[in-house]
C-alpha cells in the first residue's frame, strides 16, 4: 500500500469514528489503533484479575454470611470483567497467553490501587465505595468507546458495579454506626485508601501523553482531571454522611468553581508504585504467577479429558 | 508444552421468545466445559434460558471489505420497500 493510499484509508477511518459508527474486528484499523487498544483494554483486564487478591484476602474472614456471600460475588465479577475484557483484547488478534505471558513478566501494567494491603475489614467497605467508585466513574464513558467488543464489555461490566458500591458504603455505614473502635476502623481505612483512589484517576492532564489521541478514538471522553474532580466531588457528601474525615487539609468547598478545592497529590509514591515498588507488588505477581503455574496440570488434565472424549465419539468400536 | 484450551463463541437467549444473541467468548477444553463456564461468566443474574457455544474457528464471516459486492446491490432496490408504492391518501389500513 503506498503512503498516499494508507493516508486515505487512516482518514476514512477517523471519519467514521467521528460520526459515531462502531469499530468492529475485521475492519481494517491503523496499526496505532490496533496497539493502543491491545494495551489499554489488557491493561484493563490485568487490573480486574489482579483486583481480586486484595478483597479475596478477606473473604474467609468475613464477618458474616451476609458479607461473605456479597463479597464471594463480588470477587467472582471482578473475574468475570477481566474474561469479558479478555475475550475482547483478543478480537484484536492477540492470544490469551500472549496477555498472561505480559502480565506475569512485568511488561503489561494494571492499576496501582490494587498494590496497597488489605489490612482491616474496613479496607472492604473502602475499597468498594472509593475504589469502585474511581472505577465506575473511568468506565461510564467507555461504555460508548469506538471499538465495538469493548464498548460491549464495558456496557455489561458497568451494570455490575453499582452494587460492588453499594455493598462497599454499605459495610463502611454499619461500621460507623457501630462501636468508637469500629468507627475508627472505618476512619483508618479512609485514610490510607483516599489518595490511592484519587491517583487511580491516572496522571495530571499536563504529564498524560496520550489524552489527545484517546480523545479522538472515544477511549477517553473526560480528562484525568476533570473525572479526578468529579470523583472528589461526589465522594466528599458521602464520607459527610458516613461521618468521617477526608485526609486532605486542603479540602474546602468553593463557591465560586462549584467544586472542591484539594490538595497536593504525592505523585512521586504513584510512580513508585507503578514502577513497581509498592507496598504489594511483588506479592500480587507472586500470587498471579503461582496460580497460573499451579494451575498448569489442571488445564492439561482437561485438554487430555477433551481430546479422549472425543476419540471416544469418532471410534466409538476402540473404546475400551 | 501444554495444549491450549480453543476459543468459544457464546450465544445466549435472555428468555423464551426471543433469539440467541452473541454474548462474547471464552476458553474452555470442550464443548461441555464451554458451557458450564459460559453459564459462570455470562448469566450470573439470569441473563439467560438458554445457551449455545460453537468453537470460533468453525465459524466463517463475510470480510468488510467485500460489504460493497455483498450489500451495496440491495441499496437501490427500493421497490422493496413500501414507501415505494404511491397510494391515495383515502386508502386506510394498507
Ligand atoms: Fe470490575
Ligand atoms: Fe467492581
């Protein structure tokens, strides 16, 4: 194809996604579209598989069966997100193992909340209520993204996030309604997940490469700051309800924006975190990669099941 | 060197009535187990009555880029179409 041909098609191209028309697999795409997919959309689904060790942590330890099974079926979502999310990566033409095989080495990220500890009940009830809340609000938009596979994903994941929330803000309710010991906890755990979840709306506008781009092929439709303020907005009423304390100084309403004022966020711990430094990184990979090593038996076992039951049906005479 | 699990395509009736729809995919060792993983990830809050899985590979797809030949031919056979054909205005029910 000469560069003219290609400059055609790529303009065709933005032109369709500029009129709201749908990306689907066999279409043909700009090798950048490809990529830049493949890495957010994997990314993505890293984030959701790797979220479900920090809350699984707890789930023998739930306080009550009520909380057990909301919380077995929450973690069981999370796996269901990152398989719908999966499944449309590899609509791009990129294998399954591919995409464990960048996980598990290091190459591919997933979101730096889910390398903090999950250290008291309460971090269940924060996570849920701020951490699925940062979350719903990234993902609301992109239930309306370009490329239809992830468009479609995201149309089914986001209705299963409302009540990740609200069973979130529920258990943080019932411990603020509960014992000063109790209400601590809760306070204690706002504390260490607020600014983890205010990061997880990824990096000031200024040092974010790709917002243009991603503006254009609907991946993003607000930017980081914009939903980060959004987030903070929102959130602040809650934690009033809850009676507890945002840990930010700097926090004040201001009449005149119609938003709250914040503070400064300690970028140089983000980074740490999602060079990998953080407080569980290695310990979350540990878990991933030893699953899915220990897994391996498993799966040849049913491979082999599969293989025979087959033979079976095509030579049912040498069955033995 | 372990065998990987194929591809599945899930089709999914949301209830009696209306058609299997296409839900998404998923890996599984074989047809049975495709099914028992696509009821885990695909209807945890009955979003179906019934399923069917066929392996992505026997499934063959038209190629856009033949969407001109393919489809273009029915764009100016608006006869096919009611609004086609003029009629009274008195005439009801038609
Ligand atoms: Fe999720
Ligand atoms: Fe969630």
């Amino acid at each position: 194809m000469s560069d003219a041909q290609l400059k055609n098609l790529e303009e065709i191209f933005e032109q369709r996604i500029a009129n709201d028309e749908k990306i689907e697999p066999k279409d043909w795409m700009p090798e950048k579209y490809r990529k830049t997919h493949i890495r957010q959309i994997s990314q993505h689904a890293h984030s959701e598989i790797v979220g479900m060790l920090p809350e699984g942590n707890w789930i023998t330890r739930a306080p009550s069966l009520r909380r057990k099974v909301a919380l077995l079926a929450k973690v069981q979502d999370e796996a269901g997100h990152g398989l719908y999310l999966y499944s449309a990566c590899e609509t791009l033409g990129i294998s399954r193992d591919e995409l464990y095989e960048q996980l598990h080495s290091g190459k591919a990220k997933y979101s730096s909340i889910f390398n903090y500890p999950t250290v008291t009940w309460a971090d269940m009830g924060a996570i849920g209520w701020l951490v699925d809340g940062a979350a719903i609000i990234n993902q609301v938009p992109l239930c309306n993204t370009s490329y239809g596979p992830y468009a479609r994903a995201m149309i089914r994941v986001c209705k299963e996030e409302s009540f990740h929330q609200r069973q979130g803000f529920e258990i943080m309710m019932t411990l603020c309604n509960g014992t000063e010991a109790q209400k601590q906890m809760a306070q204690d755990a706002l504390n260490r997940w607020w600014w983890p979840s205010l990061m997880m709306l990824g990096p000031v506008d200024a040092e974010s490469v790709h917002t243009e781009q991603s503006m254009k092929w609907k991946l993003k439709r607000k930017t980081n700051d914009e939903l980060r303020q959004q987030f903070i907005d929102q959130t602040v009423p809650q934690a009033d309800i809850l009676g507890l304390t945002v840990p930010d100084p700097d926090l004040k309403w201001n009449e005149e924006t119609g938003h709250y004022d914040f503070g400064e966020i300690n970028w140089d711990e983000f980074w740490q975190v999602v060079k990998g430094h953080g407080p569980c990184n290695k310990e979350r990979m540990n878990a991933r990669v030893g699953a899915w090593e220990k897994g391996t038996w498993v799966r040849d076992a049913a491979m082999a099941y599969a293989e025979k039951q087959q033979n079976k049906k095509e030579n049912p005479a040498k069955a033995v | 060197m372990e065998k990987k699990w194929p591809l599945w395509e899930i089709f999914v009736r949301s209830k009696n009535g209306l058609e299997h729809r296409h839900f998404g995919s998923l890996h599984a060792a074989d047809a049975d187990m495709a099914l028992e993983n696509a009821r885990d990830v695909y209807t945890r809050r009955s979003e179906g009555v019934s399923i069917w899985v066929v392996e992505s590979k026997n499934i063959t797809a038209s190629n856009p880029e033949n969407n001109g030949e393919l489809f273009e031919p029915a764009q100016d056979k608006v006869y096919r179409h009611p609004t086609f054909y003029t009629l009274p205005d008195e005439i009801k029910h038609m």
